[in-house]
C-alpha cells in the first residue's frame, strides 16, 4: 500500500480510501466489518463515510452506514481507531432528503447538530476529515454538465461557515475540512476566505473522477495543483459501469437494478465509450477495473481513490488493480476515446 499526507497537515493516508456508502443497505453490520477488516489487513487506513448514507437510503435507514462503522470502530478499540483516518460528510440541501434534519444547511445549528451525530454513531470522539457533500447553493453536479443561471435564493456565508468549523477544529470534535461535489468558484472562495479571515483551511475536494467523467480537470484540476488542495476521487468504476458488467443490461441484485433512479451513466455515450475502454484493456492484457482504476490513480491531482464493494472478492480485485501501471502509450489511446466521447457521465 502506498501513502501519502492529506495537504497541509500531518495526516498520512493510504492512497486508496474505503467508500462505505453499501454499508446498511446492499450490506449487513457483518459484511460491512469484514469488508473494513480486510481493508485494514491490505494497508487502508482511509476510510469514507457520510451521514446520508447508506445509499437508496431512507428515514428508516439513514445513517446506518456510520453506525456499522461506530459498531466496528467500538469492537477494534482505542489504540486500532488512532491509526485510521475516519472521513465524513454533512448533507446539504435541494436533494429531498429533509428526513435527515430541518433545515438542511450549512448554519452553525445544523453543523454542530450534524457533527454531534455523527460522533455518536461513529463510536468515536473527534472526526478527522469533515466534509461538505454539496453546496448550499443550487449548481451544477450529479449529472448536469452546464450552469445557466445562478441561484438567487442563496446568500454568500463562506466566512461564516469556516467560522463554525474553526470552533468545532479547537473543540477538537473535527480535525480538517474538505469539499464535495465543489465547482473552481465555490473551492475559491473558501480558499480566500480562509486567507483573508485566518480561519480553517479546505483540504480537500471529493468529486467524481473516471474514465467516464474527467470534468475535474477543467479549472479544478489547476487549482489542486496550484493550491495544494487534493482530489479524493469518488465513483473511479462509474457506479460499475466501468466493470463491463452492464454492457449487455443489469444484472438482477446489481446497483443499478436496485436504483433504477441513479440514471448518470445510463446514456447512450457512457455504453459507448465503455465498450471502447473494454476492447482498449483487454487488447493490452488488462480487465477494465485493471485499467479505469490505474488510471484515476495515476493522475497528479489524484491523492487518493475512494472505492467500494458489496463484497469481499469485489474488494480485493478493487485493490489489486492499484498494482498497475499504464504505459504512456496506453494513456495516448484511453485519450483518444476521451476525444470522441468527451466527459459523457458529468
């Protein structure tokens, strides 16, 4: 396992994070442990959560997936959870999910009501990376490629938010910040908020990134670079497409048969551009997972790669595929597809 430290901080992190967003859902308390214990058995030691989850989540539901964690986290004791970097994100609002809290934002009420929760279902005193799931603001993301009007009903708080977080940093209930779903102007303006308040720093940004959706790399990809901040890249298998299992339909019990609603990679283009990616792999001797995972994590701006399973041979080819390494010749003609089917699951 490779590692590496989350920017400006003292944080070390494997270059793969378990996603545990399955975790209460498609998988039991049981499956979900064995999935974290093999995880920390193979070198992981980043793990990724949030309160919404698990997905297909519901009122009856939510915020399971933390509490398989908190469960885990109680079982392995105090010595094992110092040694993990336990990530989680707060909800915003505009996603029909008011059954987590009212209102869903980011004031200081809703923050700490969100962090306080998520302590207790993590079993855990202090969070090490706490995130923004989406903006407050009604944007571009999940699906829609382009803004042509901005939401008015939003007020600018950027400052106030860090505000909060700087309380919770020195309470020691959080120890860093990050973004998720982000666009170049909302990481901006946190960042100059950040410099011209001295309040906390963003130190991260979570946001789809695949052979199937490369739109990180016009304006964010930059400002990673530029500004130390770092891509935690989610959905590097595009929800499974980039598996090839649903080249020919979805399989019974498959994520997408069970979530017919999540429609960002069932395009024309994405079956396109998958087959072309298969046909690239296995002509140069690799499976797609091989090939679409090795080459989210052979990108510059690419800190680490979240992935997930529903099961435990899922994982470990998951993580086996990090061992490879794609030829310059290779990432010439992955580039190649990308020019005719540019970015087709934004």
């Amino acid at each position: 396992m490779n590692y590496t430290t989350l920017p400006n901080t003292d944080i070390k992190i494997s270059t793969i994070c378990l996603g545990t967003m399955t975790f209460g859902n498609q998988n039991t308390e049981t499956e979900s442990h064995s999935q974290l214990d093999y995880a920390i058995e193979r070198g992981i030691n980043f793990i990724d959560t949030a309160e919404m989850y698990p997905i297909g989540g519901n009122a009856q539901i939510v915020g399971s997936t933390e509490k398989h964690i908190g469960s885990w986290i109680n079982k392995i004791g105090t010595t094992q959870r110092e040694k993990l970097v336990i990530a989680t994100k707060i909800a915003g609002p505009n996603r029909g999910m008011e059954y987590i809290r009212q209102p869903l934002d980011f004031s200081k009420k809703s923050i700490h009501e969100a962090v306080e929760l998520s302590l207790k279902n993590l079993q855990t005193d202090y969070i090490d990376l706490y995130q923004m799931h989406w903006p407050e603001r009604i944007m571009n993301m999940f699906g829609q490629r382009g803004l042509n009007k901005i939401d008015t009903n939003w007020q600018e708080n950027f400052s106030e938010v860090l505000s909060v977080y700087d309380g919770l940093i020195k309470e020691g209930k959080i120890k860093h910040i990050g973004v998720s779903n982000e666009n170049p102007y909302g990481v901006m303006k946190f960042l100059q908020a950040s410099e011209k308040h001295n309040l906390p720093r963003i130190a991260t940004i979570q946001n789809p990134f695949s052979l199937l959706n490369r739109l990180f790399e016009v304006g964010l990809s930059e400002i990673c670079l530029r500004e130390n901040v770092c891509l935690l890249a989610y959905s590097p298998l595009a929800f499974g497409f980039l598996t090839g299992k649903y080249l020919n339909g979805f399989p019974e019990n498959s994520r997408m048969k069970l979530f017919p609603n999540f429609t960002r990679y069932t395009n024309e283009n994405s079956h396109k551009a998958t087959k072309l990616y298969k046909d690239l792999a296995e002509a140069n001797g690799l499976t797609l997972i091989q090939m679409a995972e090795a080459f989210v994590n052979q990108q510059s701006f690419v800190t680490s790669t979240i992935i997930g399973a529903t099961t435990l041979q899922q994982l470990k080819e998951n993580i086996d595929a990090f061992d490879v390494v794609l030829s310059e010749e290779l990432l010439l003609e992955i580039n190649k597809i990308q020019e005719l089917h540019p970015n087709p699951a934004p």
